[in-house]
C-alpha cells in the first residue's frame, strides 16, 4: 500500500489534505484515484489508514478510516561531526533511519571541515527513509552545537575515537545514552578528555580506520542491539 508523510495528522482527524508535494506524488505520479486506500505516517507512532476522497493532485483529501498507534522503541541518539561531503551524511541518515534512529545531533569539534548543514535537506532523507522502511517514527535531527556545550548537556553516554586508550568492546553498551562520533580528523585529545571527564565511555568500533558514516553507522547497530 502507498505511504505518505503527514506530521500535523494525529487521532482525532477525520479528513486530511495531503501536502502538496505528497499529493503530486499520490495522484499524478501513483495515478491514485478517488476511493483507493493509502497509508499515512506522522513520525510520532501514528498509522493511519485513509481512502481517497477528492483525486486533486495538489490538494488531494482523504478520509481517515482507521488509526494505529505505535510505542516507540529504544532510544538511539548519536552525536555526529559532519563531513565535508554532504553526501556521505545523507548516507548515514538514510541507513541510520532505516535501521531505527531516534535522534541526531550534529557537533561542532575542532576538526571540522564543515560549519553549516542544511537541516531542510537532511530531514527530507531521512522522511523518506522513513516511508521506504515502513517505520512510524521519524529521527530528530538538531542543529550543529559546540561539543564542549553538548557534553555537558548530555553527560555520561560512549564516545569513539582514534586514539591508543583503554576502551570497551561495543558489545559491551549497557545503557540508553548518546554516542558521539568525530569528524574527519577525529576529536582532539582535549575533546576525549572533556568526554571522558563528564562520564563518558571510550568504545573500540573496529580494529581498523573507519569512515566517519561508517563509524556512527557502526555505533547505531551497537546501540540497537544492546539489549
């Protein structure tokens, strides 16, 4: 069955106007009509399943005949240095969501090669990603914040890095926390150390050098199978 985005649907509605961008896709692109059945997601648990009520391909109505709500599952929160290329993030947001991220805070560290990420674009993949997985909550993605400032806002989560140190196997994860991954460069000294100091865990991801996507991809598998 087509699926479709709509973030302001909750479980009172009883019709709905798709936007316009969803409504082109379902009429003109899906050629659905009047009294077809389609599928909503509002990235907060809801399911809601609706027949066609008004075929306008830039407005088109539906009628809500059944709603589900899903519980939300276990919380995957990871704090990620952008790349210089775009794309490899959007990679990662794609696999990321897929697999069942929940949250996605960007970090401004030292080595960034990057200063600035265009949120509209990353949310677009990851609502996609989203419909194509057939998951029911959408990740929140937040802009770019110091890492000092970040750390100690969220004390006590796992931080990879590449630097010779005790660190614990990642199938060692044994708590709901944020795990942050470098840039390019990797995090400083300093930056390991402010981590370390406010009760992070340093955690190996591999025996060799990973891709910075690869890396958080990497963390989110972790994550999702610590329990």
């Amino acid at each position: 069955m087509a699926l479709f985005y709509a973030s302001d649907i909750t479980d009172t509605t009883k019709t709905y106007t798709l936007s316009e961008e969803e409504s082109k896709h379902c009429i003109r692109v899906l050629r659905k009509k009047k009294d077809d059945e389609i599928e909503l997601v509002n990235g907060k648990g809801g399911q809601f399943f609706a027949l066609i009520c008004d075929a306008h391909e830039k407005r088109c109505q539906v009628e809500i005949t059944r709603t589900i709500f899903h519980s939300p599952s276990k919380a995957i929160h990871i704090g990620l240095a952008p790349t210089k290329n775009m794309d490899r993030i959007e990679w990662f947001v794609e696999k990321a969501t897929e697999l069942g991220l929940t949250k996605l805070s960007f970090l401004s560290c030292t080595n960034n090669e990057r200063t600035a990420v265009k949120l509209e674009r990353v949310n677009k993949i990851a609502i996609g990603a989203m419909k194509q997985s057939k998951r029911f909550y959408l990740p929140e993605i937040c802009e770019l914040i110091p890492f000092n400032l970040f750390v100690a806002n969220n004390p006590g989560g796992y931080i990879g890095h590449c630097y010779e140190s005790e660190k614990q196997e990642i199938t060692t994860l044994q708590k709901d926390a944020v795990f942050l991954i470098g840039p390019e460069g990797d995090f400083t000294e300093k930056e390991v150390q402010h981590a370390l100091e406010n009760d992070y865990t340093a955690i190996t991801l591999s025996t060799f050098r990973l891709r910075t996507e690869t890396a958080a991809l990497t963390a989110v598998f972790g994550l999702n199978a610590q329990f």
